[in-house]
C-alpha cells in the first residue's frame, strides 16, 4: 500500500496505539503485543522499506506540514517547526472554524510526518511500511534499540479523542524509545 493509499485509509484502521505500552510504561519486545497491560505471545508482524514513490510521498507530506503551520504560525520557517510548534498549530487548526481548513486526514498525515522526521534526525532510523495484527501503516524503527514508533497512528488516536497539547510529549517518549529507556 503506498502513502497516498495509506493516507486514504489509515483513519478506518483505527490505530491501536501510538507505540504497544505495558501499564507500568516499558515497551513491548518486538514479537509481543499488549493485552490489559501486559505483554502476550501471538503478535505477528511484517515490516518492509518504503519504496521510493512512498519516500517522495513522505517528503511531499512533510511539505504540506509546513504549508498547513504557515496557515496558523505563518512568522515560522520550515526549519523551525519543530514539536512545539506542531502543538501550537495543532491547537489552532483545532479550533478553526472555517469550512476550507484542512481536513483532518491530511493534517493527522503531515502533522504524523513530520513528528516522524524530527525523531529521525535526533536518532538515526528508518520509515517501515508494517502490517500486523492491528492492520497496517507506518513505523519508524530506531536503529540503536530496535525500538519501533507510529507517529502517524499516536496523532489519529489522539485526534480521535479530540487531545490537544500532545506533539511535545509524543516527541519526548520518541526520543526515550529511540535511545532504548522506556525499560
């Protein structure tokens, strides 16, 4: 399934969770799923590298992101959106009551892409097109801890809720992962 398609659908998939948490917080092991707060056997998942189109898809989204944050923060430069700055945006397009903002798959999308990229450029990885037991969509894997995250999926989780104020914390939790500390 490339971008495009994914961006069609991943709102139907319903995402199960932004990165798969035990209660007391520590991450699941690769091949675990959670269930009521523990780890379980079962979980069976297939990852494989984007393509090129859907590396120039992600590219592309995250140029939407900054088209969308120009719309609210439009002092900020593309290089300064940062997690903060997706939080402020974020909140603002919330709010927004006009009929032509953007819609909510395309911000969740760009918004998720670019949460994406700043956790990559703070800790080397890469983007998986990953299909298991929940469906399927798009992680990043860390390369130090082998730890994967959804950012794409903790934004529609979070949207679906209607949560605000979370983009700062996502990153934070990104970053522990990445660095193999959520143990």
């Amino acid at each position: 399934m490339g971008i495009r398609a994914y961006a069609a659908a991943f709102i139907l998939f319903g995402a199960a969770c932004g990165m798969a948490q035990a209660a007391d917080g520590t991450a699941a092991p690769a091949g675990l799923a959670i269930q009521k707060g523990k780890a379980v056997e079962g979980f069976s998942q297939q990852k494989r590298k984007l393509t090129r189109d859907e590396s120039k898809d992600l590219a592309e989204m995250e140029e939407t992101c900054f088209q969308i944050v120009q719309l609210y923060l439009p002092r900020i430069k593309k290089a300064d959106v940062s997690a903060e700055v997706l939080d402020q945006a974020y909140e603002l397009w919330l709010q927004d009551k006009n009929k032509d903002k953007p819609g909510p798959n395309t911000v969740i999308l760009a918004f998720g892409v670019r949460l994406g990229s700043l956790a990559l450029k703070a800790s080397p990885g890469s983007w998986y097109h990953v299909k298991d037991n929940y469906g399927e969509g798009l992680a990043i894997e860390f390369r130090k801890s082998g730890q994967q995250i959804y950012p794409i999926d903790s934004i529609q989780k979070r949207y679906a809720r209607q949560e605000s104020g979370f983009f700062s914390n996502l990153y934070k939790m990104y970053l522990l992962a990445a660095n193999d500390m959520l143990k």
